[in-house]
C-alpha cells in the first residue's frame, strides 16, 4: 500500500477529508503552530489536528519533523530537524539552517526578554489559567534595558509593528484596541515562548550582554 493510501485511509476513519488534512498541514508548515484560544479558524484547525494527531506525527516524523501538543494550553508547534527544545527528549538529526526563519534582531532580542518575564512569573506562580503571563509594555520595554542592554524600536509604529509580528508567530495576545500609550493595557505572553526560546539561549543571550543572533524556529514566519 502507498503512503498517500494508507493516508487516505485513516484520514477515512477519523472522518477528515483530505484537503482538510493538506490545509492542517500547510497551517503548521507555514506557521508552525496552531493556537486553539487564537480565532475560530485556530479553533476548528486544532480540533481537527486532535482528530488525527497520531497520523499528523506519523507524517512529518518521516521528514524528521517533531510536531508536540501542548494538551493542557491547547496548541501544537512544529519542529524542524534538530531543534533544542527544553523540556522534550533531544533530537539526534542534524539542524537544518535553511527552515529556520530568518527574523530581525528586534523580535529576537524581544523575544528573550518575554522568555525572561515569563520564565520569572512562572517561577513566582502568576500564570493565568489559560498558561499565560500578564505584563505591561513598561514591563517589557525596562527589562529589554536591564537585562539585554537594548533598547525597543523608537517610534510607536515600529513598536506597535514589532507587537504584531510576536503576536502573529502566537508569542504575544493583547485586545484589539491595545495601545502603547495605555498603561493600564496588558500584553499576554502565551506558553508558546517556552518552546522558541530555551534556557540555553536565555543565559547565552544574558550572559553575552545583548548579542543577538537572527535565527527562530521553523515555521516562524508567514
């Protein structure tokens, strides 16, 4: 029997059509999560993926891919050949530079100060129900200085810009009409920072004073 067969078949069982499958797979190729709590199409992705989580890891495992399910803050992220991940049994393949998203130094740099705070609220046992951390822009923006010696972009609409790539790659929620200007509007980090931002390169980035280096996980960019 063929793969595409034996596809086929289990897709059959679970009841997923098969286009419906190519658009779950094309979902984590492109994005490299799916976030249930993120919008309605998230939602209905999700559930279908749970549906057939077992052929799903089946699948990219044959192209060395390692996709891990988060079932208690419901999402998936998918992993490129040897990817360090805390916390998950270590890969022995080796990594693969071209499927990793190549990013600006601002949303890395940005991105191990949310890993830092979040690292920091979850010590202190301040994580919302849903597994993530409330902090506000102040928050961010002073440890970005203290901690990693860098400063966010200068005007507001290169911060608000930088906001919304975190919040599409699902590091960042916040409402709709969320401002910088607001000091009482919280940004939410998800759970999903744990799994592109390890505590190697947490201390690594910390211990080297602010020197950044553009790579992230694959799937990171649209």
């Amino acid at each position: 029997m063929s793969i595409s067969a034996a596809v086929r078949d289990q897709l059959a069982v679970a009841n997923i059509k098969t286009d419906r499958f190519r658009e779950v797979v094309v979902r984590l190729l492109s994005y490299g999560v799916i976030v249930r709590d993120e919008d309605r199409t998230e939602q209905l992705l999700y559930d279908d993926a749970r549906r057939v989580e077992a052929l799903l890891e089946d699948y990219f495992e044959v192209a060395g891919f390692l996709l891990h399910h988060d079932s208690t803050n419901q999402f998936y992220r998918l992993y490129a050949p040897g990817a360090a991940v805390d916390g998950l049994p270590q890969d022995t393949l080796e990594p693969v530079p071209s499927l990793r998203a190549r990013v600006s130094p601002d949303f890395v740099a940005t991105a191990l100060a949310l890993r830092f705070l979040y690292q920091n609220k979850l010590n202190n046992g301040d994580i919302q129900s849903q597994g993530e951390a409330l902090i506000s822009f102040e928050e961010l923006a002073a440890t970005m200085q203290t901690q990693l010696k860098r400063s966010l972009p200068v005007g507001s609409t290169d911060k608000m810009a930088l906001l919304a790539e975190l919040k599409r790659h699902r590091l960042l929620r916040y409402a709709a009409g969320f401002t910088i200007a607001d000091e009482d509007a919280l940004l939410a980090i998800r759970p999903t920072i744990l799994g592109i931002v390890s505590n190697d390169a947490l201390a690594a980035a910390l211990d080297a004073d602010g020197v950044i280096e553009q790579e992230a996980t694959v799937g990171a960019d649209q």
